[in-house]
C-alpha cells in the first residue's frame, strides 16, 4: 500500500472488501429481493404529472411532515412516537452505528443476518459482536443471553423476518431480548408487507425498542426510503447525526405519491404471497434439496451433497441470477437464496431447477 494512504487511511477499511453488485445483464433477477411489478400504466401517468410540477431548484425540505404524517398513518406508527427518515434504511442503520459507537461499545445481531449490520459496524468503528442462531436458524436464548450480559451492547439489531433465512424468529425470544437489553433494540421489518407480523404495537410497551420499515422491499428500491420509529428520546439524538438533505425533493414527492396509492403495493405484496406459497409448494417436490420456511418474498433452500455451486453456475448458464450463500462453512452451507419473481420468472427457475436436480440426485 502507498504511504500516504497507509498513514491516512484506517487500517480496518483498508482491509474490507467493496460491497460488489453484479451487473444483471439480460439475466432473470431474482438475487435482491426485488418487487417484480411496476405500477399500471395510469398510476405511472399520474405520478409523472406529480414530478412534471415538483421544482428542483430549491434544497429538498428537511423535515417532510406531510409525508411523516402520511407514513405514521399508513403503517399504524403508534401516536406519540417519532419518525426519522433516510436514504434506505442503511443510512439508518448506518447514523444509529456511528450515535453508539462509543468506546469500548459494541453492536450485537444474530448470523446468519443482513450483512450490513457488520458492515456498517465497521465503517462507524462501533465492535461487531455476532451470536450465532440455531441450526433451525431460531435465536439461541442461552447464546443470546450469554452474549448481552457479557457484551452489553449498545444497540441490538433483529431483522423481522430475518434475511438471508427468511424466518419469523419466536415472539417471546424477541421480547425477552429486548427486556434484558441494556441499550437499544432495533427491530428490522424490511419484509413487513409480506410478513403479516410486526413489533410496531410493542414501540408502546418498550421506550428502547425502535422499529424500522423501507420502501425497497414493497416496490420502490430505486426510490432509497427507510424509516425509523420510536420514542424521541432516542430519535432526536439520531436527528443530529443525519444530514439535512438527505432524501431528495423527488424521493419526497415520489414516497407521498406512493402512499396515496398504497393500495396498489398491497395487492401486489398480496400476490407475491401467493407466488412464494406456490414456489415453496413445488420446490417441496423436488428432491436433492431441503427448504426452509419463508415469511419474506425470497426462499432459502440448501441443496445435498455439496452441489449448491454446481446449480448455481447451471442456473446462470440459463440466464437466472439467484443468490449463492453457500461457499462458506457455518449455518448457510450449501444454501441458496431466490427471490419471489413473477409467474414467468418463477416459472423460468422453477423449470431450470428441476431439469438441474433431475439431472444431479
Ligand atoms: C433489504 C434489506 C433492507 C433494506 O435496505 P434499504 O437500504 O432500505 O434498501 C434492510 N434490512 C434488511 C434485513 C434487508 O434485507
């Protein structure tokens, strides 16, 4: 390494490697939990007459109370709790890590999970500590347990379901963690509208509970909106930590459009559903391969003998991009991620995959 970035760089960023995203291509996109649909023809119409009169002379406001208050609507925010708002909730997660990092303090989350907590852990120089969940991929109590009373963490994240395992972890895990946490618990819903569960009634009983949504997963990834709730004690001190334009003047005006229009996402959340039970459904027919349940718009499965590589390739050889978790050893071995397409793109897999495990058990 050159001298001059040796002396000015930190030592823990210059070993991390870029978050890599592959360029899709003309691939079947099934590796990021992306929403499939985009909005009918007259809504799209709509929303453009919206932008055509949104001015981007001028800075985006700094505090949309507008769209915060149509959000508290929408997403049943209990009344007298706070809302912060960022590009995606990784900026989210990212201001949180660097208002705790302290020194000396930590922040804790289960694995397999997102890989951002990490991440993000170290960009904000905040100690990682990562317990391991059980081969069912439920939280380990007496792991969890050990580890908050040993690490004291100054923020605990949950994702609800939890990704990449797409699992609803048992409620009354989650609430013991948050009683027996001594800072704050982050609750991540980003797979809320397929998950028909949420801690956000729970944001009344624990003023150190915070729970967090986004736009991406329901439909709007490009758009870069997430959203925190809870109590203002700990959102006023976040506040400080965001910058005051961080969501542009169209993300605004695009995320109040979006919401007037809610009832769009939900018929579309509700038919990813039905194409997630029909995939489980004819993935259980096919053998060479265990399933795990799934509350999330994705599926995890783990594929026998060691082949995940082996049918990964054979799908990209067919043009359709899922995710490979499996190379490592630990509780994702030989496991693979695919994300709820449409009936084509469902179609497209589900036939590949087939004719690839026909072919290898
Ligand atoms: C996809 C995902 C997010 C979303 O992040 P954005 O920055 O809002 O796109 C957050 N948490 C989890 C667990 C996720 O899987």
């Amino acid at each position: 390494m050159s001298r001059h970035i040796h002396h000015a760089s930190r030592p823990e960023i210059a070993e991390l490697q870029a978050y890599h995203v592959p360029p899709p291509g003309d691939m079947v996109k099934l590796d990021a939990m992306e929403n499939p649909y985009c909005w009918p023809e007259n809504i799209q119409q709509a929303w453009l007459n919206v932008m055509a009169q949104t001015p981007l002379n001028r800075y985006p406001s700094a505090d949309p109370t507008q769209l915060k208050a149509m959000i508290q609507q929408t997403m049943h925010v209990p009344a007298g709790k706070s809302l912060m708002l960022g590009n995606g909730s990784d900026e989210l997660i990212q201001i949180i890590a660097l208002a705790c990092a302290k020194p000396g303090a930590c922040l804790l989350a289960p694995e397999p999970g997102f890989a951002m907590y990490k991440l993000i852990a170290t960009y904000a120089g905040i100690t990682y500590v990562g317990v391991p969940l059980t081969r069912q991929y439920e939280l380990d109590m007496p792991k969890m347990r050990e580890a908050i009373n040993e690490h004291q963490p100054a923020v605990t994240f949950l994702a609800y379901p939890n990704n990449p395992t797409g699992n609803l972890f048992n409620p009354t895990n989650i609430h013991e963690v948050i009683q027996i946490s001594p800072g704050a618990v982050v609750l991540d819903e980003a797979y809320h509208p397929f998950a028909n569960s949420s801690f956000m009634d729970a944001l009344s009983t624990y003023e150190h509970l915070l729970v967090m949504r986004t736009f991406s997963k329901m439909g709007l990834a490009g758009l870069r909106l997430g959203l925190l709730c809870g109590d203002n004690i700990w959102v006023e001190q976040f506040e400080k930590l965001r910058m005051p334009y961080n969501l542009s003047t169209l993300t605004q005006a695009s995320a109040l459009f979006a919401l007037q229009h809610h009832d769009v996402f939900a018929k579309q959340a509700e038919h990813i559903c039905k194409n997630r039970e029909h995939l489980l459904a004819e993935l259980k027919t096919m053998s060479g391969i265990t399933l795990f349940p799934s509350a999330a718009n994705f599926v995890l499965f783990k594929v026998a003998q060691e082949q995940s590589q082996v049918v990964f390739n054979q799908l990209l050889e067919q043009k359709i991009l899922i995710r490979n978790l499996g190379t490592a050893p630990g509780l994702l071995k030989d496991c693979l991620r695919v994300t709820v397409g449409n009936d084509d793109e469902n179609h497209a897999f589900l036939s590949a995959l087939r004719g690839i495990l026909s072919e290898l058990f």
